[in-house]
C-alpha cells in the first residue's frame, strides 16, 4: 500500500488503467478480438485482448493476457466469449482514419471530435476507480461506434487504391475489395454471435421466480443491489409470481421514500411495522447511529425496546456532546427476541422433527460501531415482524448485513429464514436445511433457465455463478437427505432411510440433468457430489461423475502446469526470492490452481473411503502428480532446481 501518492502517480494510474486498462483493452476487444468473459481486474489475466494471431496473442504487452495462450484447458477454449477477429476491423479502421484525414479533413475532424468526446472525455469525466463491479465497455460503446465509420471510410480507400495507383478497372476492384473487406464483418459477426445472442436465455427470469418460490407464503425477502432485485420485481409485476411476497431492497432501504414504501400494501403483500415514524428517518436524520456503550454487555435487551429508544426524540435518550448537540446512540450490541411456540407452528418456522430444538429467547451480538440507516431498519423490520411473518435473507446477499442473524438462518432454496433454532456453525454458508421445504422448492418449482433444452445457450461468466450456487445447494439439501437417512439407519428404521437415500440420489440427478455439466462445468462446488452417490448406494454413478470431474480438474491442471513452468523461466534470473518462492509451492496459492487441488483431494478421499483399491490408486497417484507438478525439488547438493 503507498500512502503518499504523488502527481506523477496520479498521471501513470490514468495512462496505464483509466486510458490502457480500461479503454484501449475495450476497444481491442471490439476490432481485434476478446480473450473470455470474464472480468478483468488488472490483477488476474482475465478479460484481456487477444487476435487469433500467435505471437501477438503471446507477447504478454499491451493488455493481452500476461499467461500463453498455448495449451488452453477445455474450459477455456469453449468459452463463446472468445473471440478472433485477426486485427482485420482494426487495420481497415485505421486505413479509413487515414484516408478521411487526407481526403474528407472536415468530416474527420468532426469523427474525431465525436470519437475523443465518447471515449477518452468520457472516461475523464467518470474518472473510473481501481475496482469496479463489472467491465465498464459500455459506457465508451458511442466511441467504438464511431470508429466503424473510419471503417467504412477503409473500404473507400482499399478500392480508390486499386483502381488509382494499381490501375484495375473499376468494378472488377470495388468487387475484390468488398469480398476481402467482408471478411472483417463477418468475422466480427460469425465470432461474437454467440456471446452477444439472448435468444431464449431467461435466466434474470427464471432465477428471480426461483429466490419467490424458496420462500413461505406472505414473506419478506431482503435482497441486495439492483442485479438482485429488478428481476423479482418483473417476476411480480409483470408475470404475477409471488405477489404476496415483500421484497426489501437493503440497497435502498437507507433511503426515507423508500422506507415510507413498505407502510403501505403493495400487490398481495401486507405493509410492515416499524418504531419510527416517518419524520424520525426523512432526510438525514438517524443516517448514523453510533455505539456509545451505556449498558452491562453481558446482559442482552430487548431489541423491540432498542428500536423504541433509538426512536425516542427525548434528550434523555441521546447522547450529548461537548458542542452542546444530541444525537441518537445505539446501547447495547447484546439483543434477544422472545418467542412466541404458538406462533412457530402457525408460521410454520420448523419441520416436526425439528421441534424439540426451539429456542424460546433468541439472542445475539452484533459486532458494528456503527449502524448506517439500512442497517437500523433491517433491525426494525425484524424486531417488529417476525412473530408475524415469515424473514429470510437472500443467498446473494453480503454477510456484513445479516446483523448478527445468520446464528439463526434456516436453509430452505435460495433464501435464508430466520428461525427460533440455532445454527450451531454460526456461517451462514453451513446453516441447517429444512428439507421438507427445500426439496419441495428446489424439485417441484424451480426453473433453470431452458439450460437443458438449450445447449447453445450462452451462459456468461455471472450466470454461471448462479448456477454453481444452485448446484451448490442442491448438493446441501442431497447431504442433509443423506445424513437424516444414517440417523435412520442407526435407530433402525431402514425403509425410511432407504427412501432418503433414493431421493438423495435423485436430486443429484435432477442437478446434473437440468444443469448438464457440457454447459454449467464442475466446479468446487459440486465436489460432494460422488460421494452422495456412493452414500445412496449409486456406485457405478459415483465412479463415473468422480472420473468425469478428476479429469475436468487434471485438464484445468495442465494449462496452469505450462503457466507455471513459464512463470518460472521469467522469475529465474529477474527475481530470484520469488523464483524461490515458486520452486517452493507458491504457485498453488493461486486461486486457480487451488481450487482445482482442492477438488482432486476431496475426490482422493472420497475414492479411498468408498471404491475399489486400483481405483483408488489410480486416483491417488494423479493427484499426487499434479500437486507436486508445482514444486521443484533441489536436485543435488548444490541446491541446483530440476
């Protein structure tokens, strides 16, 4: 980190990233050639430049990947976004701009104009961060636009060149120069087709219904950000699903007409209760409330009587400063709900089986100084309506807005409920699975976005994020089936476990089929799916997916082994520490490979505990190889590295 950032610091981050990253690696993208879709992040070697040209593609300069594009993984080369379009747009585009400069100076200078104003202006003028939440190519798209007319101005100037300066006749050279220059889009057209087409792609749809339908009849949902939100909000609005639901987005929850929204009913959903009225939240006022500790830590309050103090307009109740101005503060950071047993079953927080485990005091800690005003309401809203409603938390929402809640999350689809029982692995990503619920949401009323009747599908680098999650959790509800059928077995009722077994097996079917692996590829999040099937009794399943996925992981392997025997030779005689550090494993702390290690061992283990020994050797042995793939053991005494 360097605190003292200098004028000449300030200069280099705007050429090298605002002007190189992100504008010249966008423009290549469109008239040279896309490497993924994947978001680049200046850190990673995604999202780069590249042509279809060899050595221009490996000259690791310019914003093209910094890794040999050599020797790809399957994943890699399948990726629709990869895109060559062998510099042609670009060489015509610049022929274009020198012929309008010679010919048409007037024209040229006003392309230039709307050129530099929709380009590099622009990017000034929205003076881009270090990290941004996605690539921002189309925010300077008007200026890419404007360079295809130079292009136009290409093809004037290819056929001007031959009939002036080669002599050809006239026709004979306009018809040579457009069947060459057709190349250019056609090209642009046949490469960026797939990665462009939404054609029958529903997947905003069809995974907004599937967040309404993981949740129980007159709920409220918190979601996060506009990506989270828009599309439940048309799953509503326009296609009538789940319009008893209330969702709560959290982005704009800090925001006073928002607040004043969930007063009132809207379509099939009832409004909310809150502690404050609504001069108690317009404006500015309770944007922050501070931690100023007045109370014993150790003993939880109320959180209702929390909200009602943070809601009183009564100087006794704030805190005073040496200015003479009061503000309201926030306590305690120790709440507690009760609860009420009758209300559990009549909303039907938790399965029969889970009865026994209900909490009658619900009480946590929430570790902010600070509570911003999205941050009291989520409070609110929970303090005052959850004895008459079912909450849940979206999967996508971030931790840091849980509140403390996550100790009482209950599993049930794509949201997290808030439940009287505790989640004794205090993360959210473990919580307990109601599987009555879960199943029947997950088996019965979800929809995957045509993904199995659609193979040629394009399913970007976020889409793909969401299915791995679904399939992540259609593995927690298989692992819950599995688990619940061993209590089963081992108090001896065998058909009951016999039948979790079936069904266990049956949703790591339903995944695979509706998410086929040749277009949502295995990942770490699906690792646990062999091993479920060995548990349901499914060996010859089991063998098969775990074959499937070590070699999905062993080809991901193989294109990172030639990075890291690359990454080697360029350390080797420039930064002998991080050479050394390379020889020593340091490559496997990579997030890339790590993943893909982690995968193998959690295989290897699966296949030592459950398969046949060759199989299991066989499996061992390949990992072992790939692992020590990226070290490189002292060969003698001098030390010398193989």
């Amino acid at each position: 980190v360097k605190d003292a950032i200098s004028w000449w610091d300030n200069i280099r981050f705007f050429a090298t990233y605002q002007i190189g990253y992100m504008y010249l690696r966008y423009f290549m993208w469109n008239f040279a050639g896309k490497q993924d879709d994947i978001q680049g992040t200046y850190a990673n070697d995604n999202g780069r430049w590249i042509c279809g040209i060899p050595f221009i593609d490996n000259c690791h300069h310019f914003y093209t990947p910094d890794w040999p594009q050599e020797h790809l993984s399957k994943t890699m080369l399948d990726n629709k976004a990869r895109n060559k379009f062998y510099m042609i747009p670009l060489i015509i585009g610049l022929i274009g701009l020198v012929y309008c400069l010679m010919y048409d100076e007037k024209t040229f200078w006003m392309l230039f104009v709307l050129f530099g104003t929709t380009g590099v202006l622009q990017l000034i003028y929205s003076n881009e961060p270090p990290i941004e939440p996605r690539d921002r190519d189309y925010a300077i798209a008007c200026s890419f636009l404007t360079f295809s007319m130079w292009m136009g101005y290409g093809v004037i100037a290819i056929i001007d060149f031959l009939r002036k300066k080669a002599k050809l006749p006239e026709m004979p050279a306009v018809a040579g120069v457009l069947l060459l220059c057709a190349s250019a889009p056609f090209l642009m057209g046949s490469q960026g087709w797939d990665d462009h087409t939404r054609h029958e792609r529903y997947a905003a749809r069809d995974f907004a219904i599937d967040y309404l339908q993981s949740c129980a009849p007159n709920a409220v949902l918190f979601t996060q950000g506009d990506n989270d939100t828009y599309p439940l909000w048309y799953a509503q609005e326009v296609e009538g699903v789940r319009t008893d639901i209330r969702i709560i987005n959290l982005s704009l929850l800090g925001v006073d007409w928002y607040i004043d929204q969930l007063r009132y009913k809207i379509n099939d959903a009832a409004p909310l209760k809150l502690s404050f009225r609504p001069d108690q939240y317009e404006g500015s006022n309770r944007d922050v409330i501070r931690y100023s500790q007045r109370m014993n830590e150790s003993t939880p309050v109320d959180l209702k009587k929390i909200m009602k103090f943070i809601a009183s307009d009564d100087d006794q109740y704030k805190v005073r400063y040496q200015n003479g101005e009061t503000e309201n503060y926030l306590p305690t950071r120790n709440f507690y709900l009760d609860v009420d047993m009758n209300k559990v079953k009549e909303l039907n927080m938790l399965s029969p089986e889970d009865s026994s485990q209900v909490v009658s005091r619900m009480q946590w800690t929430i570790s902010n100084t600070t509570l911003l005003k999205n941050d009291l309401l989520t409070l609110d809203i929970v303090a005052n309506n959850l004895m008459d409603r079912p909450i849940y938390f979206a999967v996508s929402v971030a931790p840091d807005a849980y509140m403390g809640l996550e100790k009482y999350f209950q599993l049930e689809g794509l949201t997290y409920r808030i439940v009287p029982k505790i989640n004794t692995t205090g993360s959210p990503y473990n919580a307990p699975v109601r599987i009555d619920e879960m199943y029947e949401n997950m088996m019965k009323k979800f929809k995957f976005a045509g993904i199995k009747e659609n193979p040629n599908i394009y399913l970007d680098e976020n889409i793909l994020r969401m299915t791995v999650n679904i399939r992540g959790n259609f593995g927690r509800l298989a692992e819950s089936l599995i688990a619940r059928s061993q209590m089963e077995q081992a108090s001896g009722d065998t058909a009951a476990a016999a039948a979790d077994r079936l069904k266990a097996a049956g949703v790591i079917d339903y995944s695979l089929d509706q998410m086929p692996p040749s277009q949502v590829p295995h990942s770490v999040f699906d690792y646990s799916y062999p091993e479920i099937y060995y548990e349901a009794g499914e060996k010859e399943k089991a063998h098969k997916l775990l074959q499937e996925m070590f070699d999905k992981a062993a080809n991901e392997l193989d294109y990172y082994k030639v990075v890291y025997n690359y990454t080697l030779d360029q350390a080797r005689g420039n930064d002998m520490d991080y050479y050394n550090q390379l020889t020593q494993g340091a490559f496997m702390e990579r997030r890339e490979v790590r993943e893909q290690l982690f995968i193998m061992q959690e295989l290897d283990q699966t296949v030592k505990k459950y398969d046949a020994p060759d199989f299991s050797a066989k499996i061992d042995k390949g990992f072992n190889d790939y692992r020590m793939a990226f070290v490189r053991m002292p060969a003698g005494p001098q030390g010398t590295p193989k």
